[in-house]
C-alpha cells in the first residue's frame, strides 16, 4: 500500500530493536544522499558540537568539555546534512514554478528542493517570486516597514539565530518602539519560562550537565530523548551504568527511553552486550495526567513522613529544607492528604501500585533530577503540572544541591539563548534602564504580542506586518486554515530563511525571501571570519565557528539581514553602529556584556572556553528571586492539565514529532522507532478503543475539532494505527494536524498551543 500524497510505500510494523545501535547509522544513511552532501558535511560532523567547533543546530542538549569522538547524533548529522545539501533554490527555480503551484508541494519537497541563494520579491502579477538585490530589498522592505505602525507589526525569531543576531534583532525592535517579539519558546518551553519564574525564581533548569554525574535517580515526563535530544542518551546510560534508577511517565513507549545502543561502543554495535535499559520503571500515563500521577506520589510521599513522624521513625521529606527555604507547604501537604486515590487512578491512567512504587524510589534517592519536554509544557494546565513537578521536587529538597534539580529539555539550539539577550515581550524581562543609557533611546513600556496573540492579531487584521527571522510561523502554529487564509491578507511579510517553506507561499500584499548563511557556513566580513554563540538547556554558552563554503556568494548573515533592516527603517543612532557591528561580531559581544554583565563578563575571552561558560542560577544555591523570597508549594487547579471534560466520543489528540523531523522540516516519512514508515497522516489508536468504534487497523478517518466553539476544524484521509496509547488518546504528527488546535485552546497563564491534549471526535 503506498500513501496517496507521498508515493512512499506505507509499512506499520513493532520496532524492538534499540534506540541508537546500526538503525541510526542506517537513519543517518538513508537521508544524507538526498541531500547530495560533499565532503565538507564529515568535515563539519567531526567538528559537531566540540570546543572551538560548530555547535549543532538540531537541539539544546550540553556540549561537554571533553567531548566523545563523534560529538552528534542521528538527527544532529541529518541536521547538518539538511542545511548543506548541495540543491539550490535559484531565481531560475522561482521562474520554473508559480507561488500557487509550490503552495501544492509538500513540506519535505519544498525544503528537499535546497537552500535558497537570492533576495526574492514576490510578484503579484506573474504569481512568482523574483530575484532582487539585496539594496533594493532592504529599500523597498525599509519603505513599506515605514508606513506601519510598529505597534502593529510583528517581529518573530525561530530559536536558532545565534546571541548576537538575536541582542541585534530585539534592539531593532526597541529602538522602532515596540516588542512584538514572539519566538517558538512561545510554543514550547514558555511555560517552563513563567511556570519556574513563579515558583523558584529561576526560568530555566537549575541543573548543569555533571550534576547527571551526581543524581541517583532520574523522573522523566513527557520527552522523547530518542528522536529529539539523541545525545542525551549518552549522559543517560552513564547514569545508567552507575546503577541510577530512572522513572518515565509518558503515554507512549517512546524507544529512546526503554533502550539504547551506543554507536560509539564496539561491543553493543557488535551485539556481544546487550542494549542498555534506560528506563527502570515506565509508566504509560494518560495524556493530561501528570498532575494525577506526581499527586499520587507526592501523597505517598507526605503520608509515609506521618507514619515515620507518629512512629519516631527517619523522616521522608525534607522538613528542614522545607522550613528554611519554602512556602505553603501546610496548604499543599492538607491537599495531598485530601485526595483520593480513586480520582488519582482514574485521572492518572495509573495503577495505585504502580504509583507508589515510583514513589518509593523517590524515596530511597538521595539526588533527584526531573526531566520533562512538551508532554508537560503544551496543555490548558500545562502550568498545573509544572507546579506538581516543582512540589515533588521540593519535599526531598531536590532543588539547589548537587545532582538534583529540574531540566528542561530545551528545543531549538539558541531558544533559550534569545531570551536571555533580550527576546521577549515583557518589559520586566527587558534591560530597559541599560539600553537607556547605553545607547540613548526609550525603549517601550507597553507589553508586545506573544505567539498567540500575534496570530489574534493576525486572524482580526490588525496585524501590518511580519518579519520572520527563521522559523516557519504559519505551519507552527494552531488554527491552521484561519491562519493560513488571514496571512495571505498581511500586508508586507518578510522571511529571512535557509529553506523554502509554507510561510513564504501565501503571500500577502507584499512578500520578501531574504536568504541567509547556516551556522555551519563561513562568515567572512571586514575584520576576518567570525564566530557566533548560543546557549544550551543548561546555561552554558559557547562560540560556535561555521567552515564550510557558503551555498551562494549571494548569501548574507543574519547578522547583517538584520542591521540592513535595522537601517532601513530606524533613523540613524551614533551609539548603535550597525556596520561595525556586523563587520566584527566581537562589538556586538561586548555590547552583549555591556547590557549584562552579571551573565556575560568577559563575554569574548570565555567564548571558547570547553564545556561552554555558565551563565549562572539563582536557584542553583537556593537565591529564591520570587514574590515571596522563597521556594513555593502550589496547589493544581485541576487534576488532569488537558482543561475539556471527558465526554462520550470525545479523545484526547496528542501531536507529536517522528524521528525524520525536526519541526516543519520534514526530512523523510520513517518513524523508525514507532514502525511507522511511508506516512505521516495516521491516528495511533489504543486497540479497545478501535474495537468500540466498530473500527479496524488500517480503516480511513477523519478527525474533527470538539472544542465546542462552533467552529469546524477537519483533517481526513487519517490511517487508523493500532498501537501501544492509553484508551482515550489519539496520536498523529504535526503539523499535519495543527488545522484542529484552536488558537483559544493554549496554556493558561503562558499561552503556549495545547497541543498534546487536544479535544477531538472521529468524524462519523
Ligand atoms: N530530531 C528532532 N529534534 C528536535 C526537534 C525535532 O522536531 N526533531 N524539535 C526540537 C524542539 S523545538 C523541541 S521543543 C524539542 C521537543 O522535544 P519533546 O519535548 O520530546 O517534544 P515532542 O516530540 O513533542 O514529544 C513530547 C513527548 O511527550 C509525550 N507526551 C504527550 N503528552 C503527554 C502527557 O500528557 N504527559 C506525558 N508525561 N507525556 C506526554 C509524547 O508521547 C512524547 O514522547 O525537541 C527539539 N529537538
Ligand atoms: N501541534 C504542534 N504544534 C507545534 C509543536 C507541537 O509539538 N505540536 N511544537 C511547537 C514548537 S516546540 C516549536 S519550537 C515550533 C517550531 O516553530 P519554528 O521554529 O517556527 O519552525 P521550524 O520548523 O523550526 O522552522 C524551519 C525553518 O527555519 C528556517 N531555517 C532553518 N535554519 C535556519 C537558519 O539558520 N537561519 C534562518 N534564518 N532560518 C533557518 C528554514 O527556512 C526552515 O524552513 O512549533 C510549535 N508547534
Ligand atoms: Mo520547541
């Protein structure tokens, strides 16, 4: 049977081998010749992610001191692949095609097509884009950018632009007057950015790479380490040969935290050893019960320090810590007392006895980590079950000590980064008294639009233009088909990008391609070759150094996209010398640390310092910078995060990304691990759920929206897929199914897409 879109051949099968092993050497095999990778892609891989080297583009995982032979994984090689392919996108390409006839295409063959070499503008008349130069686009973008309101207009960034592009691109946006400066944290990790801000005073993890030296145990909830931080699993079967036990809560059984192959080891390449198991217990939680299940846990935890405090046995939790440095703990410890195992279970998914026994190895470890990604971060009350995260971390005073701690896994390489020099839309996030002084402007003081509200602003109108710097924001983002008709509609669309994708082919009045260098590229300007820098999950910054041969002479930085813009639209400013900046990043670096100095003394000295440099927590060494001065207990307003009431024929829809993406970039159709292959339009279903339905393995569907909103949401042509999933739950990719998100249906307090509960029916 071959998928009607892709042609490819579909074969749903049970994958048991590893994660790692021979499959990902094959992985890496079977998507590098598509590209047509030269010699420089093994030139760039050796160098991958090692000090004075280039720092992988593909995730955010730490790049260690003293790196492994081969520093990238899987997904990091097919990365670099993907951005050297040796295919072009020329102004000959764009004469070939209409705008109309390549909105047709397919995610992966619009991207497959190459890297895009010319300034193009598009051409109303012709439906195409042609090529320009770069003085023309910067005049023309420059003139039309002029004539909005820049209250009105949004700047967004796709989290891989380096520091320096990223302090650039926010100061551009400051000195016009506004901080519409939404960027994909506000689909991802946002929660974690407001959620731990609130809690611990600290927005980010509070754990560095060797403190896994250090844990002996590991709870990981809703991450997928196998396909979207491979490298991880390195770290994690180091944890594992040192005997720590790891927990997973997540509704599937995603391969890379059950088992792994090193490909670095000899002997578990060879088959002599056996895979190593990652995971000591697994727990297939429904999707939105997180909540329930750290409840439950949390519960057994309190209620086995009554029994030891009535009995005059050891205490369980950390009644000393708790008393020095938390708050609300009564209240919270009195909810947890309260609740009844009934509701855990059944909002869990979970066994009791499943329940407390992770509890009781939490119990018995002296150093706890917590490790969690979209599973966690991407509900109504994605928020809710942050909090439970932070209160079971904090009964055992796992947090702000050695080997203990929460980590986020973070996405995009940078994502985090372009929040610390100034990407954000909240003015308390801002320097604004430095960027006062230090460049003389006022910068504003009125909130800018997050990622859903741009898209509000989009949808109604009142957005005048967009300016993307990476990214592909119309295919990211939910309310697919509302999105998709309003964007055509914006008046100037503006995307600086590596690769062709949807956001480019709806064009509105007027629309620019600004093509720009990869990271893995050499970027010469007036004083030499420059390197750039970005910051990992852990805080840690490093100066990345691109070698290889840009894809067309034609190219620009993004460095230098940005100050064109910059200098097209903003009157001249003698402290922000835009050409000297681009001329020698080293200024801009120095600017960096001028803005803030506490995180980036010495910025240029330590820029290749191994293992990167820290930036520094708070809530490394218990400074709690919240309302209250201390660590604070929360009580969870619902027991399940999803935020819709459970009905007949309603299903929780899980979007998830396979092992041949990475976001939008859809770089072929095998989710090796889950035995998926040739498709990507499926529902993974549970097998009792299909039975009821009257429903078989392989049947067509079509799932439609149950928000209860009066608006009809559809994706059809779904391949049901009986798999391993909780009753009740439908998993699918995205972005193929960001059509039925509602745009209302985000993260409470932080706004993020709920995209990993969302209400759904099968259509009948
Ligand atoms: N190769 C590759 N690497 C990537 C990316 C990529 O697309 N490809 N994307 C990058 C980006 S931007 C990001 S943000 C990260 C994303 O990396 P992850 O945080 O791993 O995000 P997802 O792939 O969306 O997977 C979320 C996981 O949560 C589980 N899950 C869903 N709902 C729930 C729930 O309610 N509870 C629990 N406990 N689990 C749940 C899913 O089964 C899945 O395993 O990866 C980054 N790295
Ligand atoms: N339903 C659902 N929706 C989701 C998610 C989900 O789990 N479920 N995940 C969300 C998350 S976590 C995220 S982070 C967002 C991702 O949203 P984005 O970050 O906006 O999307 P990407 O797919 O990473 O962007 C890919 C494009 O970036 C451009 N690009 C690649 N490299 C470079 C470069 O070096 N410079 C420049 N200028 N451009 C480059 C290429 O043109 C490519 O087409 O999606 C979100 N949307
Ligand atoms: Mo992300």
């Amino acid at each position: 049977m071959r998928d009607e879109d892709t042609g490819e051949e579909i074969v749903i099968s049970n994958y048991t081998g590893p994660s790692g092993g021979w499959g990902s050497m094959k992985g890496m095999a079977r998507v590098l010749p598509g590209e047509h990778p030269g010699p420089a892609v093994l030139d760039t891989l050796r160098r991958q992610n090692k000090p004075g080297g280039f720092m992988c583009v593909s995730c955010a995982w730490g790049k260690p001191a003293k790196p492994h032979t081969a520093e990238f994984c899987e997904n990091g090689a097919k990365a670099t692949a993907w951005e050297l392919s040796s295919n072009r996108v020329t102004p000959a390409f764009f004469q070939r095609y209409t705008v109309s006839e390549l909105a047709e295409w397919l995610d992966h063959d619009l991207e497959q097509a190459g890297r895009l070499t010319h300034p193009m503008r598009y051409d109303a008349a012709t439906d195409r884009y042609v090529a320009a130069s770069w003085d023309e686009a910067f005049a023309a973008i420059g003139a039309t950018l002029k004539t909005c309101d820049p209250k009105k207009v949004v700047l967004y960034s796709s989290g891989r632009a380096s520091l320096e592009t990223s302090f650039m691109y926010s100061l551009f946006a400051r000195m016009w007057g506004q901080q519409n400066l939404p960027d994909s944290s506000n689909m991802c990790h946002e929660t974690t950015s407001v959620g731990l801000k609130n809690a611990i005073g600290s927005p980010v993890a509070t754990i560095q790479l060797d403190d896994y030296e250090k844990c002996d145990a590991i709870f990981s909830f809703g991450q997928n380490v196998g396909t979207n931080s491979p490298r991880m699993l390195h770290t994690l079967k180091e944890c594992r040969d040192r005997g720590v036990e790891i927990v997973t809560f997540n509704p599937l059984r995603e391969r890379g935290w059950e088992s792994f192959a090193d490909p670095q080891n000899p002997l578990q390449m060879a088959k002599l050893q056996k895979p190593t198991t990652i995971s000591t217990q697994y727990h297939q939680v429904r999707a939105g019960g997180d909540i329930a299940a750290l409840l439950g846990m949390c519960k057994t935890v309190i209620e086995a320090d009554d029994r030891a405090l009535a009995e005059g046995g050891e205490r369980v939790i950390d009644h000393h810590f708790i008393a020095q440095h938390c708050t609300r703990f009564d209240e919270f410890a009195t909810f947890c007392r309260d609740a009844e195992w009934d509701r855990i279970v059944h909002e869990s998914g979970l066994t009791r006895a499943a329940i407390e026994g992770a509890a009781s190895v939490y119990m018995r470890a002296k150093a706890v980590i917590a490790v969690y990604g979209m599973g966690i971060t991407q509900h109504r009350f994605g928020m809710d079950s942050l909090y439970m995260l932070v209160n079971f971390l904090l009964l055992r005073g796992n947090i702000g000590r050695e080997g203990a701690g929460p980590g986020p896994v973070r996405g995009h390489s940078n994502v985090q980064g372009q929040r610390t020099v100034g990407i954000t839309e909240k003015t308390e996030l801002a320097p604004v008294e430095r960027l006062k002084t230090l460049f003389e402007f006022e910068p504003p003081t009125e909130k800018g639009w997050d990622t859903v509200e741009s898209c509000r602003a989009i949808i109604s109108g009142e957005c005048q233009g967009f300016v993307q710097l990476g990214g592909n924001f119309l295919r990211a983002t939910p309310e697919h088909a509302a999105m998709r008709e309003a964007w055509s509609k914006l008046p100037i669309a503006v995307h600086i990008a590596t690769k062709l994708n949807r956001s480019h082919l709806h064009p509105g009045k007027e629309s620019w391609i600004l093509p720009c260098l990869g990271r893995s590229e050499r970027d010469e300007q007036a004083t030499g070759p420059q390197a750039v820098s970005m910051e990992d999950s852990f805080s840690h910054i490093y100066g990345s150094v691109g070698k290889v041969t840009p894809a067309a002479d034609t190219l620009l930085s993004e460095p230098a996209i940005v100050a064109g813009l910059a200098k097209a639209v903003l009157a001249p400013n003698p402290n922000v010398p835009w050409d000297d900046w681009v001329g020698d990043y080293g200024l801009v670096r120095t600017a960096i640390e001028n803005c803030y100095p506490d995180k980036f003394a010495n910025f240029n000295e330590r820029l290749f310092e191994p293992g990167g440099f820290w930036k520094g927590n708070p809530a490394s060494h218990r400074e709690w910078q919240t309302e209250s001065g201390k660590a604070e207990f929360n009580v969870p307003r619902a027991l399940n995060s999803s935020g819709f009431a459970e009905k007949e024929g309603r299903f929780r829809l899980v979007t998830l990304r396979s092992n041949d993406q990475f976001n939008t970039t859809i770089y072929g159709y095998d989710d090796r691990f889950r035995g998926i292959r040739g498709t990507r339009m499926v529902a993974m279903m549970n097998r009792a759920d299909i039975a009821r339905l009257g429903l078989s393995d392989g049947d067509r569907i079509a799932l439609e929206s149950d928000a209860e909103d009066g608006v009809e949401r559809v994706v059809e042509g779904l391949r049901v897929v009986e798999y391993n999933i909780p009753e009740g739950c439908i998993g699918g990719y995205y972005p193929e199914l960001n059509y039925l998100i509602p745009l209302e249906h985000h993260a409470l307090e932080s706004h993020v897409p709920a995209g990993k509960s969302v209400p759904v029916r099968i259509r009948p």
